[in-house]
C-alpha cells in the first residue's frame, strides 16, 4: 500500500480544543502528514501548538478564540478557517470538558455545562463544516472524539457519559446522510489518557491502581497515542470507512 494514502498535502484541517493535550498531538500529526491546520481553544490560545508545528513539520497555522457554548461560535469558527486558507477540508471536534460529582448531587449546572460543550457544540461544528463541505462538493473529513464512555457508564461523570454516548450516535447519523457526498464522519473512542482531565483520577492511587491493572497493555494512553488514528480517519486511507468508532484504549474494551 502507498504512503501516499496517508498523506494530506494541500489540505486545511481545524482542530477544536487545540491548546494541549489530545487536540494539541492531533494537530501536529495532522501537519506532519501535510495538511495545513487551523487551531481552535476558547481561552488559553494555542501558541505553543502553533510553534510546534512550524518548528517541527513547517506547515501554516491559524489561531481562533471562541467559547463553543455560544450558538453562534461554531459558523464564525468554520467562516474564520475557510478565510485563512480558502477551504475546509478535515475538522476534528476535540473540545471538551469532564465535570465529576456523584449523580445525585450532579446539578443542573455542572450537566448543561458538560452536554452544551461536550455534544450540542460538536453538533454545531459538524453542520457548520458539512454546509461548507456540501456546497464545495469535493469531500471532506469529520472526525469527532468520543469515549470508552460511550461504551461504559463510568462513575460520577453522568453529563459526560451521555454526552460522549451521543457524540458515537451523532457521528453515525451523519455519516448516513453524507456518506453519498464523499463526507467521511468517524469518531475516535480514546480509552484511559494521561491529560488534564484525568489529573483528579490519576491522583486517586487506588483508582491508577485499579485501571492500570485492567488495560492489557500496561499503560495509560498519551496524546500521542492517538496520531496514526487522526491521519488514518482524516486520509484517503479512510475513503470507505463511515460511520466508525473506533476505540484507542490499549486493549481496554477488549479485556
């Protein structure tokens, strides 16, 4: 099989949530293979991702600031990236949060907050980059990032559960309406990662303890675990494969 099946040159992909952590490596690999990469964080800009992907594979970048619960974020991020380079061709819906706290003290609040950014921005994202896409008529790449916990309940995170549940069943509604129009949209499940949003659970000893024990290859994942699935599902690689999930979890839901 060529290489060439992976590679993205010539290509423009926006990364949301790209300042750190899983956002940050997918957007550097996506550079790596080529492509040129506009970078999404609401607050904390991603300069450092920016720099590195200069330093490191030469490609352009692109920074917005935007707050993905605003309604009216998602159109002016997807409007801003098609502006800096001319197209769109790969998204990567990245930005997330995790709020934890047993279900029966699980308020209001903390769930609209996890759902509002978690799936009704992915959502919006994802209908924003398809009308740029539909209407260019040449295709295009949507990844999104669910979760092992789209599989499993998991314990205190009730808002995030059922948000990265519906992110697995968002992806395959809309690969069923824009498979016709050469609109691949998959879903990346990360298992168990060494991030910010695992910080509070890496610090339970018994918890680390307990999880490490259960993922057969020994270790929690790192960002960079999940570069060969994003420039696999965002590659002509990927050209037939829709309405996917698929798990990076060292062998968790295998176990």
């Amino acid at each position: 099989m060529s290489m060439d099946l992976f590679r993205l040159d010539g290509r423009t992909a926006l990364v949301t949530g790209a300042s750190r952590g899983l956002g940050a490596a997918m957007a550097i690999a996506l550079a790596s293979a080529g492509a040129d990469v506009v970078l999404h964080a609401r607050e904390d800009l991603p300069s450092a991702t920016a720099a590195e992907i200069v330093r490191a594979t030469g490609r352009r970048t692109h920074v917005i600031a935007a707050d993905l619960a605003d309604p009216a974020s998602a159109p002016r991020v997807v409007d801003e990236a098609v502006a800096a380079y001319g197209r769109l061709d790969i998204l990567v819906c990245n930005a997330g949060v995790i709020r934890r706290k047993p279900a029966a003290d699980h308020d209001d609040a903390l769930w609209d907050e996890v759902i509002a950014v978690n799936l009704t921005s992915v959502f919006r994202m994802c209908r924003a980059a398809g009308r740029h896409m539909l209407a260019r008529g040449q295709g295009g790449k949507i990844i999104t990032v669910s979760s092992l916990l789209a599989f499993q309940g998991g314990v205190t995170v009730p808002g995030y559960a059922a948000a990265k549940g519906g992110v697995a069943q968002l992806t395959k509604g809309l690969a069923n309406e824009w498979a016709p129009h050469r609109i691949n949209v998959n879903a990346i499940a990360p298992g168990y990662m060494e991030t910010d949003n695992t910080t509070a659970l890496r610090a339970d000893a018994t918890r680390l303890r307990q999880i490490t024990e259960r993922i057969p290859a020994g270790r929690w994942g790192t960002p960079r675990d999940l570069a060969g699935a994003a420039i696999f599902l965002a590659s002509p690689a990927s050209d037939y494969v829709n309405g996917h999930v698929l798990v990076v979890d060292g062998g968790w839901m295998g176990r």
